[in-house]
C-alpha cells in the first residue's frame, strides 16, 4: 500500500485539516459527522494473501480475514500476522475478529440440506469449486451443538474475540436468514455469556 503520508485520523480527531502532499491536496477541510468512538473507531484491514496480512500488521488496528482460508490455512496466515506485529514492536489486537460463513438449523442433517443450496448457486454463479461441498472448513455449519464447538475451535485456537457471520447467502430467503438469526440468539449467544 503506497500513501501519501497524509492520515485519515486526522481528520476525525482535528476540527480542521490541511494536508499538501505527492498525490493530493486537502485546504481548511472539515468532517461534518464525525465517528462516535473516541479518538477515532478502530480500522480493520481484510486480507487473505500474506503481503496483505503484513500490511494490516503494519497500519490497521487489526487483520480481518474472510471466510476463505479454511483453519489449516487461517493458521499459517495468523503466525505470519503475529510475526509481522512482533517485528514492528507492535501488540496483538485486544480485538482480533474473523468472518465465516454460517447456517445454523435445528439439526446438523437439516444444515446440510438446507445449505446445499447455497453452494450449488456458489459453484454455478461464482465459479467457487470449493464450495460444491458443504461440509468443509469454510463453512460454520450444522446443528447448536456443532456450530457452538465449531466456534469454540476458533475463539480456542486462534484468539479470535470477536465473530462475523455471514447468514444470509445468495438464494437464502430472508425468512431463513431472520430464522438463522433467531436461532442464533437462542442457542448460540448464550453459551458465549457464560
């Protein structure tokens, strides 16, 4: 990433901004509405290939991997992620999120079902081969029971703190994503209260 030296945050902690620089020019600018979170909110960089994930390390508060990488792979990218902070004296995130995709259904053979859908338009559509396979790594999938030790694996292994699904994938019908999330309250959130 080459930028100008010129930084965002200034212009969410300055009440006016001046900037003249290689590639751009800002004179007396002002931000109208300004982020609540003080002094400014905490920027995620998404990356799923290591130059990326250097880079995050380098100038976000936190990496935000995609739902892509299955564990094998998110683990490769997390030790590089952690090296990379270390080799600029900077701390791991207190917040380290991460996205995946989740369905979530009564029961595991219902998931499956249900979320073979999804997959077949991803392979068709989006040319995914990877997601002709339901069951893989990519995917939070299955009953409470299986999708609250899948998150457990994650929160466990890789320090993630804080979890982004994705629940409504293309062709799911907005009455099942609002049961998914649903659900989600009933039987996921509170095993994470405890």
């Amino acid at each position: 990433m080459h930028r100008d030296p010129y930084h965002h945050e200034d212009a969410w902690t300055q009440e006016v901004v001046s900037y003249e620089g290689q590639f751009f020019t800002i004179k007396d600018a002002s931000l109208k509405l300004r982020p609540l979170q003080r002094p400014m909110p905490a920027i995620w960089l998404g990356a799923d290939l290591e130059p990326g994930v250097r880079r995050a390390a380098r100038h976000a508060d936190s990496w935000f991997p995609s739902p892509r990488p299955p564990p094998e792979r998110l683990a490769q990218l997390v030790e590089i992620y952690h090296a990379e902070l270390r080799k600029r004296n900077r701390s791991v995130p207190a917040v380290f999120p991460i996205q995946r995709e989740l369905y979530l259904a009564e029961s595991h053979e219902e998931a499956v079902r249900q979320a073979r859908n999804f997959a077949s338009w991803h392979q068709e559509h989006a040319g995914d081969t990877r997601a002709s396979e339901v069951n893989t790594d990519r995917f939070i999938l299955g009953g409470p029971r299986e999708c609250v030790e899948a998150i457990r694996r994650y929160v466990e292994g890789f320090g993630i703190g804080h979890l982004v699904f994705m629940i409504q994938w293309p062709g799911l019908s907005h009455e099942k994503a609002l049961e998914t999330i649903s659900l989600i309250g009933r039987e996921l959130v509170p095993e994470f209260r405890k």
